[in-house]
C-alpha cells in the first residue's frame, strides 16, 4: 500500500493543536524551503506515514494483497493497543 497514493486520492481535514514553539520552529523550517506551514506539515506526515507503513501493516498481511481474516485482524489490532 502506498500511503502518498492513498493521501492523493482522499483528503481528510483534521483540526490539530501545535504548541506555539514547534508551529514556530516549523514555520521556520517551511520558510527556508518556500513553502507554507501547512504544507510542510502535510509533506512530513506523509514521509511519516510512508517510511513506517511497512513496520506497522506488516503484521496484517501474510502477502501484499493478502488481509488476514477478520477475527485474526482484530486479534492483531488489540495485541498492538488498537482497540
């Protein structure tokens, strides 16, 4: 699964709260690359996302298309505090 692929197709708009020293630190950092706060902030959650996709999924898939039954995924889910 590619999350860059998935982020693309569907945009969800969450409200998240910054404390005012990181918002600044970011802001400077997306000004010394010409780009706006958000979309820095969009560009690193979805590096986030993409480089540890495969650490958190992986115990879901036997195979890359392959989902694990429903009582092994929720058995899977609750092991790593998902529900």
């Amino acid at each position: 699964m590619n999350t860059e692929t998935l982020s693309k197709s569907k945009i969800i708009k969450k409200v998240i709260n910054i404390p005012s020293g990181v918002k600044t630190t970011l802001g400077i950092q997306a000004a010394a690359l010409d780009m706006n706060l958000t979309k820095y902030i969009e560009q690193i959650l979805t590096q986030q996302a993409n480089d540890e996709e495969d650490r958190w999924l992986a115990p879901f898939f036997d195979e890359p298309d392959d989902y694990l039954p429903d009582n092994e995924a929720q058995a899977a889910l609750k092991r790593l505090g998902w529900r």
